[in-house]
C-alpha cells in the first residue's frame, strides 16, 4: 500500500511554486507520491479567469513529467460538481487500497470548517499543511488530524502569472517551459 498526497487545486495554471511545494512535501513527508488533483471548479473561489479544465490538466500532466513520484489526476472531471474533496477521497477509497492525506497550504485552515462534510473526511484522512505567507497555522476545525511544514516560500500567484500574461509579460522562471508553451499556444503572449 502506498501513501499518497493529494494535492488539490485549480492549477490555473501550474506553477514551479506548486511543484516545489509538492516535492518539498515529498521529501519531508511520509509520502511516495504526490497526485495533483486537477479541480474544475472550488466550490469556495470564484469562477473568474477560470481556464478550461482540459487545458489545467493537460498543463499539469506536462509539469509533472519526468517526475515518476508525481501524477497529475482529472479524478474530479467525472465526478458531480461542483468538487468536494470528500466525494473525492471516498471515490479513491473505493477504488484503490493507498493512503491518502491532503496537502493543503496554511491559507485553508481559517475555512477548513466549511468543507462539505469536515467532521467525516477528518475520520478519513489527515492534513499536511505547508506554510503560506500571511496565514497561521491555526485550524477551525479541532479534531483535524495536522502535520505542519516549513516549505520554501515563493511569492508565485496563479493568478499574478494570469496579469502577467494579460498584459502580454513575460512569465519565463515561473511555470515549467512545457506550460508557458502551453499558454503561448492558447494565444497569450509570454
């Protein structure tokens, strides 16, 4: 049985600090993978600026490449929307014999206690959470099962590389070459 960290996001798009955080997990954590989870749509961010799911994960199956620890999933793309991450897990449960914990940064602590059904998928999984800038490591909910970690720190936004790219920047260094590409494709000048 392996241990799995799911990694859920928009990925709107990938970013490198997406994947350094997800190997610095992997290197301190107990785990030997890591799954981006390729979410079409949190039910607790806007839509806006969304990309085409399709294109989020075709950017993240290129990120991840070469990276045989690494797996990108559109687990959530057959699933009913919009995306809870206990409908999820259950699914990978019934599914697989792996453990699974969620990797989530310290952002989503303050809001954990609004997931869909917290008090059952804190019985199922754990929490492995990173820091990120501006947020404590503090949970609403008090019997999430918690693994805090002192990762890098990048102050790379998806949403400051979607300004970037609408102002025809140069986003070179911040997403893998293979997603720039991607995005060149998509008619954005980067």
């Amino acid at each position: 049985m392996a241990h799995i960290g799911l990694y859920f996001g928009s990925f709107n798009p990938i970013h490198n600090g997406h994947l350094i955080i997800a190997q610095h997990m992997l290197n301190e954590g107990p785990f030997d993978e890591i799954w981006f989870v390729v979410s079409p749509q949190n039910p607790l961010k806007e839509r806006k600026d969304l990309l085409p799911q399709n294109l989020r994960f075709e950017m993240v199956k290129a990120a991840v490449t070469g990276n045989p620890q690494f797996r990108a999933m559109d687990i959530e793309f057959c699933l009913p929307l919009p995306s809870f991450t206990i409908q999820t897990l259950e699914h990978l449960l019934e599914k697989s014999g792996n453990a699974f914990s969620v990797v989530i940064g310290s952002d989503n602590l303050p809001r954990l206690h609004q997931w869909k059904d917290i008090e059952k998928l804190c019985t199922l999984t754990d929490f492995h959470v990173y820091n990120r800038s501006g947020s404590e490591l503090t949970s609403s909910v008090s019997n999430a099962r918690i693994t805090a970690y002192t990762a890098p720190f990048l102050d790379i936004s998806a949403s400051h590389i979607r300004n970037l790219l609408k102002q025809k920047k140069s986003i070179r260094y911040m997403v893998p070459n293979a997603v720039r590409e991607m995005l060149m494709q998509q008619s954005f000048v980067a």
